[in-house]
C-alpha cells in the first residue's frame, strides 16, 4: 500500500442549525485525510494543533480515524481556527472563517523541514494556510517533495476574507496549482483563480495545462481534463441534506482510487477515479457536516449498486484493487 501525507489547516465547522451551533471538525486536507482513512489508505496529517479544547478534540478525531498525527507540532499560545458555517434552502453552506493568529497559520518551514519525506508515496495540500503567514512554508514543503520525486495534488479550495492581503493569497494558490501533477477544482474556484466567467472558458484553459484536472460541477457532475482527452462524469441522484464537504469526499475517493492504480495519470483511470469521489460526494451529502458523513470502502460498491446517475449512463463497479 502507498502511503500519503495531507498537510493544511485543521479547524472547527459551527453549523449553524436552527438558533443553535453544532460543532463538527473541519478544515478540507484533514477532511481528505479522515476521508483516505475511511477508504482503507495509509494517511498521515501535518499540521500544527492548539492545546486548547477544540485542538485536543481534533486530535482525537483523526486518532479514531486512525490519521497519524505523529508528525503533528502542538501550540499553547494560539487557539484553533473556526468556521461558521450558514446553510441555506439549496442546502448549500457559506462560511465566515475565523484564521487570524491560530495555532494552524503559525506553522513554519523550520518545523516543516525536519519532516522526513523518504516514506511518503504522494502528498495532497489544500488552500486556507495559503492565505495565511504559513503559505511559503507550506509551499515550501511541497515543493521540497515534488522535488523528491512524490506525486502532488492540489484542490485551490477558495475563500472570501480568509486572507489579509487577497492579492498574496491567489499568488500562492496559483503557485500551489503549479506545483501539483493532478489537480481537483469546484468550477467557481477555477473561475475566481484564474479570472474567468464561463465552464466553456474555464474548460478551454484546462486543456492547455500539463496537469489532468478534475473540474466538479455538484449536481451536474464532474470534467476530467487531460489535455484534448475530456470526459464528463454524471452525478448520482441522492437525497441531500448538506453539500459541505462534498467536494473533499470527491477527492479522497478520487485520490484513493489513483493510490489504487499506482498514481497513473493514464486516461481510464482518471476517468474511474472521477467516477469513485463522484460516489464518495454523494454519500457524504446525505448528511450534515463533513468527515461525519464521509464513506467507509465498503460503502461505494454499495451506493453504486443502489442509486442511479442523473442521466442514467451506466457506470463501472468498484472494488479496493479497480
């Protein structure tokens, strides 16, 4: 089995449900990291937690997850980030982040480069520390293992006013985006990153990358772009409850099933991979929050079976060796 290191933010999801909040864990590379867990995989997180109660509660997520944290800095002085999370009628969340002075945007490439990389397959990184004072180390690192040779994955999760300078952090996204062999992008993200308006403009631009990129569109499901090569992957018809999280179920199913096949970017197994976080999103929307409603292996086989695509194509099975 490969073994994959997720390093980002770790932080607190409020949902704000009724007039109450409900906690649930958060941060997009530790939700793929619970997520390539629960999918059988050998995942490691790097991130630095606060001691405080909500740090010592995530710790004790991944841990059950089994995640190994080992890797892990602990900080006494700052708190941990938090997100309130406001859903509306399209069962569809806005966030407001709280990120300022935590203990997850004070990681820094003097930690990060003690972290020995000779046992890692791949690495996968996310986008929030992009926009915080840890983004060069955590480029840094990124690119210190793309030099060693691992494969990287990148999903330029975009938010409004996680950053204080707006301009610095889509510099560090775009930077982030060179740097991965595969990428996993929402379409709003790739028109805000790369300053487009239309799925036609964006799709255009991804031909022209060196990379194979996965573009999620939601309900209407997913592009694989791999150069000329591009397919369109229908979503499943499910009942939603919640979409967050969504997007990092996709890309653990996704990133699971090309662990599966040695990490090729060739084109059926891009295609199958796409096919696999698609049923990893639609399970994980039927309920609220993110890795709570995150699907184990032998759920996908399952789900497969049981639900129908939107336009009703016929799809391939799933089993741990496809």
């Amino acid at each position: 089995m490969l073994k994959i290191a997720v390093i980002g933010e770790n932080l607190v999801d409020l949902f704000k449900i009724d007039e109450k909040f409900e906690v649930h864990p958060g941060g997009s590379p530790l939700n793929i990291a619970v997520g390539l867990a629960r999918l059988g995989e050998d995942v490691s997180y790097i991130t630095k937690f606060s001691s405080d109660f909500f740090g010592k509660m995530l710790v004790d997520i991944l841990k059950s997850e089994k995640v190994d944290v080992s890797l892990c800095r602990i900080d006494d002085e700052l708190h941990t980030s938090l997100a309130f999370a406001f859903v509306n009628e399209n069962k569809v969340p806005t966030f407001e982040i709280w990120n300022r002075c935590t203990a997850d945007s004070s990681i820094t490439w003097k930690e990060l480069s003690k972290i020995n990389l000779d046992n890692f397959n791949a690495i996968h990184f996310g986008s929030i520390l992009l926009a915080t004072p840890a983004a060069n180390a955590v480029l840094e690192f990124v690119k210190k293992a793309k030099n060693l040779g691992k494969f990287i994955t990148f999903d330029p999760n975009y938010r409004p006013r996680v950053a204080e300078n707006e301009k610095d952090y889509l510099k560090a996204l775009r930077d982030g985006w060179e740097l991965a062999d595969v990428a996993k992008c929402s379409l709003e993200d790739a028109m805000i990153l790369f300053d487009l308006k239309t799925i036609s403009d964006v799709i255009e631009l991804l031909k022209g990358e060196s990379k194979p990129v996965f573009l999620t569109m939601g309900s209407k499901g997913s592009y694989v772009i791999n150069g000329d090569n591009i397919v369109h992957v229908p979503a499943y018809k499910t009942k939603v409850v919640d979409t967050t999280g969504c997007g990092d179920a996709f890309a653990a199913g996704m990133i699971h099933n090309l662990s599966r096949h040695g990490f090729s970017v060739e084109n059926d197994v891009l295609v199958n991979a796409a096919r696999i976080g698609t049923a990893t999103a639609a399970i994980a929307a039927q309920k609220v929050g993110a890795i709570t409603s995150f699907a184990h292996a032998n759920d996908i086989e399952k789900f497969m079976k049981d639900v129908k695509r939107f336009d009703e194509n016929q799809h391939k099975g799933y089993s741990q060796e496809s």
